[in-house]
C-alpha cells in the first residue's frame, strides 16, 4: 500500500519556498504521493441567502496544475494526485492539454482524481451548468482518455466537438489515471464502468463497508476485477495515536486500500515546520507497514 500526504493548503502561507521545502520533505520522508484539493472560489458567508459549505474566500486553494508545474522538477519520485478535480467546472479539451503538459514535465508521476463537487458558486462563475454535472463527467472522461492515447481526435458528443485534431505532446502515461471521488450511489456504479480507482471519504472501514459492497458489484457487474481497481482512503492525523492509525491502516488494507493519504488540516497546526514534525511522527508508524 502507497502512502502519501494531503497538502495542508488551507493552512499553508503563500510562500513558493516554503511549499518547495515542504514537498521535498514529504518526499524526504518516504511518502509515496502528494495530494491536493481543489476550489478555485470561495464563497463569503454572508453573501444573500448565506453559506453551509465548509470554506470560505477566507480558506487558500493552490490552483493544482501550476502547484504541480511548479513542485515537478523540485522533486524525483514524489507522484502528484488531485484530490478531487472539480471536472465538470472545466473546460474538458483545456484540462487535457494542462493534464499532458504535466505529465510530460513530471515524468508521469500524475494521477487525476475527478468529482462533481458541490459548490454552486465555482459553477455559476466559471459558466458551467451545475444540474447537468453528473452526465457531462461521463462525456468528458471519454473524451479525455481519447485526448490522451490519439495524435487526432474526431467526437462529437451531446456537449463536446472536436473536428480532427489532438494535443501535441501527448502524455507520458497513455491515458492518465482517472480516480473518482464521491459517495452517491451513481457515482459508485460511474467509478466501477469508467474509473481506475476510487477515493472515499469515510475515515473508517466500518463507515464504507455499504458503499464498498456496491462498488465490488458494480465492478463485477461490469466485467472487471475488484483487485486491479484502486482504492484511496484518507486518514486525519488529530485521529488518535500510534495504535490507531496502525489499526486504521490495516483494516483499510484488508478492505482492499492500494494507496492511502494522512491529512494534517484541522488539527491545530500553526506551521508548516508543524505539519511536517506531524508526518515525521506518521511516518515512524506507518511508512514501515
């Protein structure tokens, strides 16, 4: 199981040195990936009609395409994972091409994690409809991998055109992993048909075991192997102790977890330097299993 670290974004100073010796660290220390959320807006809370989500325009979010860009050729090994991508807020030809340049400039070190997302307020200011999200994600993923793995691309689909033509360079990994994020139901059955693995949100086994089993049919009923589907789930450092999360790690390895990531947000840490004494103490624990 690959173990890798979440990037405290929302707690991290607007600093390129200081993300640069964070993530050379994090590599330093044996951690198999970096991965990152996306929100390109935040909305203000006492904007009319207000706001439950639960961040604001006060929380910081690196773009992940330009923080990758930046962190490739400052790390070796390190592979690069978005946490989710907010696919249906974008422009599907454009993330092609920034996925691809990104690929090529990491060595193929890019794993995408794609969702819907829920935050109405990037959809409306990016003009793109926010009802039809579920259905589009189908259309783009298609289009992306044929994006990927052909010099020239003829589609024409319900919401996507392209007449003859294709990125340049292509990806280093043909296609780049697509991992979907989310727990509805529908997005479990779209991660069994379409995706290479999938991220939950739940922090305990015991809390997935239901979505678990409809993913492990949801894959069989589509003709593939439960044990060459990826599985990611995230653990919150502030859980407990060593005990813990050693139990945490083991119950989600026998679940079938392929990759795993250890989250230092929320839990009080006023540094970066405090982030990473946080993942040096993880990763005496943890790294060794």
């Amino acid at each position: 199981m690959k173990i890798g670290v979440v990037f405290p974004q929302t707690e991290f100073p607007p600093d390129p040195l200081a993300i640069r010796d964070y993530a050379q660290a994090v590599e330093g220390l044996g951690y198999t990936h970096l991965l990152a959320y996306e929100h390109v807006l935040g909305a203000n809370p006492e904007r009319p009609g207000g706001w439950s989500g639960p961040y604001t325009h006060q929380h910081s979010f690196y773009e992940p395409f330009v923080l990758f860009s930046y962190l490739a050729p400052l790390t070796r090994h390190l592979e690069f994972v978005t946490g989710i991508l907010i696919l249906p807020q974008r422009q599907t030809t454009l993330v092609a091409k920034q996925a691809a340049t990104l690929d090529v400039l990491c060595g193929g070190r890019l794993r995408l994690g794609i969702g819907n997302g829920w935050n109405e307020v990037e959809y409306t200011a990016l003009g793109e409809n926010f009802r039809n999200r579920g259905r589009r994600i189908e259309e783009q993923v298609a289009l992306l991998r044929r994006l990927w793995r052909e010099p020239l691309v003829t589609f024409d689909g319900r919401w996507h055109h392209i007449p003859d033509a294709g990125l340049n360079p292509l990806p280093v990994q043909r296609p780049i992993p697509l991992w979907f994020g989310g727990h509805a139901d529908e997005v479990l059955r779209r991660a069994a048909r379409l995706g290479d693995g999938w991220m939950p949100g739940y922090r305990q086994v015991e809390q997935a075991r239901p979505a678990l089993d409809l993913l492990h049919r949801s894959l069989e009923e589509a003709g593939r192997d439960p044990a060459t589907f990826g599985l990611e789930p995230r653990l919150n450092f502030n859980l407990g102790g060593a005990a813990e999360w050693l139990a945490t790690l083991r119950a989600w390895q026998q679940a079938g977890a392929t990759h795993f990531s250890v989250n230092t947000m929320g839990c009080g840490f006023a540094t970066p330097g405090d982030h990473l004494a946080a993942l040096q103490e993880f990763a005496r624990v943890a790294l060794p299993i």
